[in-house]
C-alpha cells in the first residue's frame, strides 16, 4: 500500500471528476488506505445529503474494491497523533483534529496522503508527513 487517500479524493472520484478518476486509473494498483476518520468524513457527507441512501451505498461499493483498505485507529497512530498535534500546536499551526488525525495514520502507515486539500495537508510537509495534491 502506497496512499492514504483523502475523503475528498473518494467524493470527486465518485463523481467522476475526470482528473481524480485518472489519478485513481494510475495508482490504484499501488494499494490505498482510507483512514476510518475519513470513512466517518463520507457517512456525514451522505446523511447530511439529500440522496442519503445512494451515498452509502456508493461509499459502500467504494469500500469494497480490493485495493482499498480500512485503517483505524490503533496506538501506533494515536501516538502519531500525540506527537503531531504538540508540535503543531507548539508552534502555532491550526488544523482541525480530524485532520491531524488522518495524517497521523499516514505517518503511523509510512503512507502518502492523496488528497485535493492542498491548504490544509500541504501544511503538514513540514513536519514529516508525505502528501500528494490530485
């Protein structure tokens, strides 16, 4: 497994936004990790929606390509999320924790993180977390 992949990267590649889906096409043979935090990001997504049925159950479908793997929360990432968290805070970077947490499990995985959120991930380089704007 290569990429954590971000929760907006599962929404646009859903949507068939042709320059995800590309990337997607490109790398998906490389394996993908798709943090539980970002699993959570794309259940509100769906219940907040106005098609909440169709949502999950393209979540759902998504979920089961074999390429794609869950991973959670364990110590290893919550000690990643400790440490990361600090020294943002240390230095006064603002990042919401669900995004912090979402690198931390890339760190933890030694994975890169696929996302479109340049702003907020691309930040995050700086303290040793690998990321990859689509």
């Amino acid at each position: 497994m290569k990429y954590l992949i971000d929760s907006n990267i599962v929404i646009s590649y859903l949507r068939l936004k042709e320059k995800v889906v590309n990337k997607v096409r490109e790398t998906i043979k490389k394996g993908y990790g798709l943090s539980s935090v970002s699993l959570a990001e794309l259940y509100l997504g769906a219940e907040k929606s106005k098609k909440v049925k169709h949502n999950y159950q393209q979540i759902n479908k998504f979920m089961k390509i074999p390429a794609v793997k869950e991973l959670k929360t364990d110590r290893r990432v919550a000690q990643e999320y400790g440490k990361l968290m600090a020294i943002l805070e240390k230095r006064g970077v603002k990042l919401s924790g669900m995004d912090v947490l979402i690198a931390a499990t890339a760190k933890a995985n030694n994975l890169i993180i696929l996302t479109e959120d340049k702003r907020h991930f691309g930040r995050l380089t700086n303290f040793g977390v690998k990321v990859e704007v689509c």
